[in-house]
C-alpha cells in the first residue's frame, strides 16, 4: 500500500504504479520521485507537446476519452490520477 500521498482509495493503488512509470519516462526521473503534489510541467519538466503525447498513451493504456477542458486542468500527478480514475478502465 502507497503511504504518504494522499491518492489511496480503500487500499486500491490503480492506476499509480502505471502512470507513475509513464510520467517517470517522460520526465527522465525515477517513478519514486513523483509523489502526489508533484507539478506535471514545474517539476517533470512536460511541456505542452509532451503532454499530449502523455495523454495519447493514457487514452490508450485506460480506455478513455479526455478532453482538451479536462487536460488542461491537470497540475500536478493528483489531478492526473483522480481524472483516470473518473474516466479510465482497469486493463488487466
């Protein structure tokens, strides 16, 4: 269990350990690094090309759909998992 970020819900981890890898990737970081209040552009560097490319993958690792208005309202690796978690599916 994820300790210390305030983005388990009832003990459930998905999708942190995959979108931690993904933005780790992006961000040439390590995904211990990205803790919940880390900001996608200020402190992983993803500028506005980059993160499309991120949402892409994400459309298509999580089936779903998200619009330009939803992008844009993620900051930080929080609002990145609540916005899969409303709009994503598990692909197990």
């Amino acid at each position: 269990m994820l300790k210390n970020n305030g983005l388990t819900r009832g003990g459930e981890e998905w999708p942190l350990h995959e979108l931690r890898e993904l933005l780790a990737h992006f961000g040439r970081c390590k995904p211990n690094r990205i803790k919940a209040s880390t900001r996608l552009r200020e402190d992983l560097g993803i500028d506005s090309f980059t993160a499309v490319e991120v949402l892409v993958l994400i459309e298509q690792r999580f089936n779903c759909r998200l619009s330009e208005t939803e992008a844009e309202k993620v900051i930080a690796f929080r609002d990145l998992v609540d916005l899969v978690r409303r709009k994503g599916t598990k692909n197990l």
